[in-house]
C-alpha cells in the first residue's frame, strides 16, 4: 500500500508543476485559462483616463534601452547581442491554435498565391479593358465602362474622381511593371498617349485627380516617353493650384459655386507628386505651392495638443472639423510628410512629422503602454478632439489601416504589430473591413467595402520589416475574402454590406493599382523591386517611386519666393523607434504578436 501512495503521490506533484509552468509561461490561454483584459475605451468625453492607463507612448522602449536604440534600420536581421533564452521557451504558447496556424507558410504554397493575385489582377483589367476602356471604371457586374455621372453634377461620390480621361488605365500602369508584363505596358502607354486627353469639361477632386493619374510623372524617370505628356501635366497641375479648392474643373479652373472647406489629407497631401514633377522639369513652382499649403495646415496646428482638425476653411483658416484621427481626411497628410523627406531630404518635413507622431502617440493612442508586454487593453487609436484631445465618438475607419505601414517605415514596428493585429481581425470577422467600425459596439457603423487596399498594405510592408510568415497568411486570407466575396461576372464588386456580402456594381482604379499590386509583390519574394539595393517607396495611390538621387537635387533654392517658415514645432522628440535590435531573437521565428494578446485582440472584435 504504502508503494502506491508513494506514486499518487508523486503523479500528484507532477500534475501540480505542470500546470505552474502552464500558467507561468504563458501556456495558461491555450489551455482554457483566461484571464479577464477588458475594452476601457467607451469613456465619455468630459471624464477623465482611468487611473494606470496611459497615453501611448515610447517610454516602454526607452525603459529596455534608455541609451537610446542600438540601431535605426528596420530589417530581418538579429542582433549578435541578443540575449538567448533558456530552453523553457520552447514551452510557450507552442501548441495553440495560433501558432499551428501561423508559424509557416510553405513555398508551393506561396508560389500558388502569387499566380492567384495575378490572376486577380488580370481577370479585372482584362475585363476593364474588354467592357470598359477609355471610360473611366468597369462596373463588374453589368459589364460596362462608367464616367462623370452629367446628369447629377452633385453626385461627388463619382464625379470627384472620374474625369473622363480612362482613369482605370493610367491609374494601373505601373502595376503591369510590377507584374513583369513589358509589352502590355509598353502598348497601355501608346493607348493613353493616342486616346487620352485633359481638356475635359470635367470638374474632378484635386487630391484624387493628383493621387491617381500623378503615374505619368513617375514614368518619365527612365522611359522616352513623348514629352507631349509632360505638357499635359504642366497644364493641368497649373490648374490646380490656382487656390487649394476641393475640386477643380479640368477646363475652366475653379468652379463658381466650389465651397471653401477641404480636407486636411486634400489640401496637404500634394507634395511627394508636385515635388517630383518640380525636380524633374526644374521648376520649383510646383513643388512651392504644395510646400506653401503643408506649412499654412501645419500653422494651424492646436498650441496645447499639437493635433490638427480635419476640415478647414481656406479663406478664413478656421477649423470646420475640430476631429483629429488618422483615418478619412487626414491620414496621407501624415504619410506624405514621412516620405517627402525619404525622398527630398528636407528636414523641415521630418521634423513636422515627429512633432506630429509624438502628439499622436500622446493624444490618440489608447491601451497598454507596450504591444507585447503587460497587461490592459489592446493600444488603438481613437478619434479626439484636437484641441483637448478628448475622444469625440467610438469609430474607426478603414483608411486607418494604412497607419501600421507608415509606423514600419518610421520604425515603430511593435506598435505597428498591434494595430495591425486588430484590423486583421476585424477583417477575419467580416471577411472585408467595413468602411467604418464602432469599436465599443462591436459592429460595422458604415456598412460597405470598396476593394480598399490600406490592410493588404500594411501587410505586405510588415511582411518586408519581418519576413514572419504570419503576414503571408493575412495576404492568403485576404486573397481568398476577396474572391469568395466580391468576385463578379467581369471583374470585382464593391461589397454594398459586408455582413450579408450584397454587391455594388463598381470597381474603382485603386483595386488593380493598390490592393492587386500589394497582394502580388507579399507573395513574389523574386521581384526586382526586393532585389537587394532597390529604394524605392509607394505614393499614397500605390505607384512605385525610386529613391532617386535626382530627387535630392534642386537648383532654385535662393530663387523661392519669399515665404514664412513653418513655426517651429511644440517638440521635436526622437523617433519613436523599434528596430531590429529591440526584437528578441525567439520573435523572429515565433508570432509577431503573442497568443494570449491576439485572443484578446479576437474577443474584442467578437470573434469569441
């Protein structure tokens, strides 16, 4: 007897340390042990943070490194110093439903995704150019071309962005130069200089127009292409700084009744394209006004938050919309200040954005302190008043999607992780990210998916900062979401409602020349733009730009007309940096983002 007692014992004990290592290492969520985080955002406005929640902010990464970052480059690339970790790593969150999911990707799988993505590509070009061309969008489901909407002027969900100049055409230019298809693309140019014109009655958005057809710019850098195009986008960009309106029309200028409000994001996300055009031709003229309209936004700035407002009045300078986030509005206003200076080298630019980034990470950014450390909710990014900094509603939009990529190329790849993380699970939810999404709620606010391309790109640039295969299967869920949900007889549909998958019968351009683009280069890991050595960047509608030396070269500096300078920002901190020396080495073959916070990211979007 005793014998016995002996061993009950002892598989007694043996049960008792399995289940401390289970709970200690991280093991305790995988096996039914979950603790309870809860969502603190739904807050009104006029109380106060709880107690213990902070504002995001680096001073996480400056507790791990208070000598400041070993390094700046992001990269795949694992520090000869960092510290390894005992074989009881082995044991974390090993065997969860996350992990076996997540942990690879196969090549002949990946192989199988690039064909998908370019097919993707060319069943809805195809059919563009089938059904639709020169109009400017194919309407997928009807099989027709569609342009400016004449008999409703005031229809501005379409006629802000079809000029009746084949939009679909020129917008997806560069795409086939991505996909290596030479001789399609040196025929599409020959058509768009054959058949395109800009002297149109058309009234058009300012920001679309130079966001989609800016392409032809690009093109000149190293094609003999004829040099009648650069005098089409010298006529047709004088128009547009006439005065920073919204809209513009092509042939009479600015329209009689054009109203004096624009976006943040219309008015101040001109630079990267003017700027380009300017150094090209050597005019600085361009290159002035959009720098003249950044710095006038950037004056206008909240002295106690150092948020900016999303509408102003560009007669009277007055804020018309007082919300500060990073989605509709607002969000390439951000980006273009990052990537002007990765392209010009300006250090007024970079300066702008790190004040800029600092307030937001003080001000919009909700949750714990570190991504993958801690306890607390899940950091998101709210919408605040921008002079208070107090949150105005509980949404998000999709546009938003875009912020983790431009976070990569800053360097912040943790914060990135998570904000990524919590648009992909939305997406898993939906199969689709609805055009807005009330996060106390939990449930769509705005119903529709245009094809929108923000998530799949912030994929592939954490997928570039990474190389971690969990990345390679947001791409494949996507790629299958979309042709599952939105696949149509002559190309693909807008989803009108994402919960029942009805249909609108629109393609807009970005599909082919954004979401298409970014799925096919995550999966063609040969690309020549991931050769080694290849700089390049993408604009905010998606078009490859090289990193051109050229572009740091201008010849009119002491002939600038005499201009204010921008007011020196609040603060200019350091960069909020998480590179590739602050990963630990277990992360680089482990989740982006441990299990136990991406099933409480899935709680909160009620994916359990």
């Amino acid at each position: 007897m005793r014998w016995r007692c002996v061993v009950v014992a002892l598989l007694v004990l043996r049960a008792a340390l399995n289940c401390a290592l289970w709970l200690a290492f991280g093991l305790g969520p995988s096996w039914g042990f979950n603790f309870p985080l809860h969502f603190s955002f739904n807050r009104p406005a006029s109380l106060p943070e709880p107690a213990g929640v902070q504002p995001g902010n680096d001073a996480w990464s400056r507790r791990l490194y208070p000598q400041g970052a070993p390094g700046d480059a992001t990269c795949s690339r694992v520090s000869a110093n960092t510290p390894k970790e005992s074989y009881l790593s082995f044991f974390k969150e090993s065997r969860d439903e996350y992990d076996r999911k997540y942990s690879s990707f196969p090549h002949a799988l990946r192989v199988k995704m690039r064909r998908m993505a370019k097919d993707m590509f060319y069943f809805g070009y195809d059919n563009y150019m089938k059904h639709a061309f020169p109009e400017d969008e194919l309407n997928p489901i009807d099989c027709a071309g569609r342009g400016p909407d004449t008999l409703n002027p005031s229809n501005i969900n379409i006629n802000d962005v079809l000029g009746n100049y084949s939009l679909t055409l020129i917008d997806t230019l560069d795409t086939l130069l991505v996909l290596g298809n030479v001789s399609e693309f040196h025929r599409a140019v020959k058509l768009v200089i054959d058949t395109v014109s800009f002297d149109k009655d058309s009234t058009v958005q300012v920001f679309e127009a130079n966001i989609r057809y800016s392409v032809l710019c690009f093109l000149f850098l190293d094609l003999s292409i004829d040099v009648q195009f650069i005098l089409y986008m010298n006529l047709v960009l004088m128009c547009f700084f006439v005065v920073f309106h919204k809209q513009v029309n092509l042939k009479r200028g600015v329209p009689a009744d054009s109203i004096n409000e624009t976006c943040t994001a219309g008015a101040g996300s001109l630079l990267v394209e003017f700027g380009i055009l300017s150094r090209l031709i050597g005019d600085s003229t361009f290159e002035w006004v959009a720098r003249r309209a950044v710095r006038a936004l950037w004056n206008l700035r909240s002295n106690e938050t150092g948020l900016l407002g999303n509408v102003v009045n560009i007669q009277t300078g007055q804020w018309v919309g007082k919300q500060s986030g990073l989605g509709a509005g607002m969000d390439s206003f951000y980006e273009y200040l990052l990537k002007s200076y990765i392209l010009f080298g300006e250090k007024e630019d970079y300066k702008m954005f790190t004040a800029a980034y600092e307030s937001i990470q003080s001000h919009l950014r909700r949750g714990r302190e570190a991504c993958n450390e801690g306890e607390g909710d899940p950091p998101l990014y709210v919408n605040v008043n921008m002079f208070n900094g107090q949150i105005m509603n509980t949404w998000i939009d999709s546009l938003q999607a875009f912020f983790p990529g431009l976070q990569v190329l800053n360097g912040d790849v943790e914060n990135a992780i998570c904000l990524h993380a919590f648009y992909y699970a939305i997406w898993r939810r939906f199969g689709a990210l609805p055009e807005r999404y009330n996060w106390q709620l939990q449930a769509p606010d705005v119903l529709f998916y245009p094809l929108r391309p923000e998530l799949v790109e912030s994929t592939y640039l954490l997928y570039q900062a990474t190389k971690n295969p969990f990345y390679l299967h947001v791409g494949m869920d996507i790629l299958q979401s979309l042709e599952t949900n939105t696949k149509v007889k002559c190309g693909y549909a807008t989803l009108h409602h994402v919960v029942d998958k009805s249909k609108e019968d629109r393609m807009e351009s970005f599909f082919l020349s954004e979401t298409c683009k970014y799925l096919y280069l995550l999966f063609d890991e040969e690309n020549p733009l991931h050769r080694s050595g290849s700089r390049y960047i993408f604009t905010t509608e998606g078009h490859v730009v090289p990193i051109d030396p050229r572009f740091r070269e201008k010849s009119w500096e002491e002939h600038l007309p005499c201009e204010e300078p921008a007011r020196e920002p609040i603060k200019q901190p350091q960069a909020n940096i998480s590179n590739c020396e602050r990963i630990p080495e277990e992360r680089r073959y482990a989740l982006p983002l441990k299990s136990m916070y991406m099933r409480q990211i899935d709680h909160m979007v009620g994916l359990s």
